[in-house]
C-alpha cells in the first residue's frame, strides 16, 4: 500500500485512484492520502471504538458460558462469575470497561465527525450510518446492564417497557419484543439475552464493516 503527498494527489476526494470500488478493495487499497493518516485529526476514535467492539465480542462468549438468563437465576449468575468462576471477575471487568470505553469513543467520534464538517456530501450516507451505531452502541449498553438481573435494573426495564409503549399503536408489542416481561426485581429476561448477545452485536458488526468500506468509498478520512 502507498502512501500519496497531498501534493500527488488530485484536488477530487473522488478520483478514482482513491476510490474502492469493491469491498475487497477496501482490505488492501493501493493508494491512501497522507492527512488520512494524522492521528490529529482522527483521534483514531473510530478505531478504539472498533477495538471495544472485539474486546467485547470475546469476552462475552466467554460470559455466556456461565450466564443464565431469568428472574431468579441472573443475579446468582453474576455472583458465580464474580466469585466462583477462574477468571470471572476479570472476563466480567473486561466486558463492563470495554463496553464503557466504546460509549465514549463513538460519542466522541460524532462530536469529531461534526466539528469538523465530515457528515456534509458525499458522506451524508455515512453518517447515517454512524448515527445508527451509536443508538446501537447505547441499547447494547442499556441492555447489558438489564441482564445484571438486580433490582436496580428491574427498575429501569420497567421504565423502559413503560416508555416504549407510549408509542401510540405499536408500544406495546414493541416493548414486548425488545423487553420481553421483565419483573420489578430483576430486568434479565431471554429477549434482551437475545437482542444483547445476538441481534444487536450482529446488526452493529455488519454496520460497520458498511462504514469503514465507505469512509474509503467516500475518499478517506480527509477535511472537505
């Protein structure tokens, strides 16, 4: 892979020598522009929130190994992890940090892309995208803290299912899909299992490798 002077480089963020045509393009492109490498610029949020991601993916398989999800077996879950298991502490500390961290970073890495006026044509798509993953980024947080199966997050399930079915017509199934029926005591339920460990990492894996491919698509990570 070459690196071009910004002098070499045409004025057009969209010559084609810049440009991925395809997606395995995108693994190896030939050409980068310079600035698209200043870590100044980029904060490299975009990848430190990548990297929570694979934090994340690893170390909860490793949880779901040990996890139940319900009413009465969540929180003793957690106490197992916490206590019993080799390591659990540690796998559990993992996953709660990196799940922070990757908040922060993809907030942040939104306040950069509007500081510097990255989301404007032809990257609107873009940042759609990223707008996505961060409401992603949020719901998997908020539902992870929900399978702690405390009495604290049967509170917030609670006010959570309350909320989603305000929405005139279709809150109520809704909430039941994306909460199931959670007690006041614990806020673990099987559908936000489901939604934390599968359909929302899922969802948000296939988003971005979308968005990295079309950050080159795009051409780079360059100012307009």
């Amino acid at each position: 892979m070459n690196v071009r002077n910004e002098e070499d480089a045409t004025p057009n963020l969209m010559d084609k020598s810049i440009r991925q045509s395809t997606f395995f393009d995108h693994i190896r492109p030939r050409f980068l522009p310079e600035s698209a490498l200043n870590i100044l610029y980029t904060v490299c949020l975009g990848g430190l929130s990548a990297l929570s991601f694979i934090v994340l993916a690893i170390t909860g398989l490793l949880l779901m190994f040990h996890y139940q999800p319900g009413e009465n077996t969540a929180f003793n879950s957690m106490l197992n992890l916490s206590s019993v298991i080799p390591y659990g502490a540690l796998i559990r500390n993992w996953h709660y940090w990196a799940g922070q961290i990757m908040v922060i970073t993809v907030t942040l890495h939104m306040i950069r892309v509007v500081w510097t006026h990255s989301y404007k044509p032809p990257r609107q798509l873009n940042w759609f995208v990223g707008v996505g993953l961060l409401l992603l980024t949020l719901f998997m947080d908020f539902s992870g803290y929900l399978l702690r199966g405390s009495q604290e997050s049967g509170a917030a399930a609670n006010i959570a299912v309350h909320i989603a079915e305000l929405i005139p017509g279709i809150g109520t199934p809704i909430s039941r899909i994306l909460f199931g029926q959670p007690s006041p005591l614990s806020g673990s339920t099987l559908m936000v299992y489901v939604w934390h460990c599968l359909g929302l990492p899922t969802i948000a894996f296939w988003l971005q490798l979308y968005h990295f491919w079309r950050i080159r698509r795009d051409g780079g990570i360059r100012p307009l």
